[in-house]
C-alpha cells in the first residue's frame, strides 16, 4: 500500500500528509494525558473522607 501512495503522491507529499495527521492528533494526545478524575476518585486521592465502604471478606480455608 505505501508503494502505490509513493508512486502516486511522492514520497515529499506523503510525509507532508503524514505530519499533517500527526500534529492533527496531538491535542486529542495532550487532553488524554491527564483525563478529568470522578469525584470519588479524586476523594480516593486527596484523602478526604468518602460515602463509599470498602469490606473486606475472609475465606475460612485461608491460613495466615
């Protein structure tokens, strides 16, 4: 397939192309790097106190 595009376009053209999509990429790339965190998660992080409980459950067969 990248024979056939340099045969038609040249190689100059579709590198050109190539950094065109590139740079057209790279905001969605920069936004992905830190996401928004949900409320919950961001309580998880910074310590305070959350709604939600955690139980831990202990299998009887387990040795400790």
């Amino acid at each position: 397939m990248s024979g056939t595009l340099v045969r038609n376009i040249t190689f100059k053209w579709m590198l050109f192309g190539i950094a065109i999509l590139n740079f057209l990429y790279a905001p969605l790339l920069f936004m992905l790097r830190a996401p928004p965190t949900k409320e919950e998660q961001r309580n998880l992080i910074l310590g305070d106190k959350s709604s939600v409980r955690y139980v831990n459950y202990k299998n009887d067969d387990e040795e400790e």
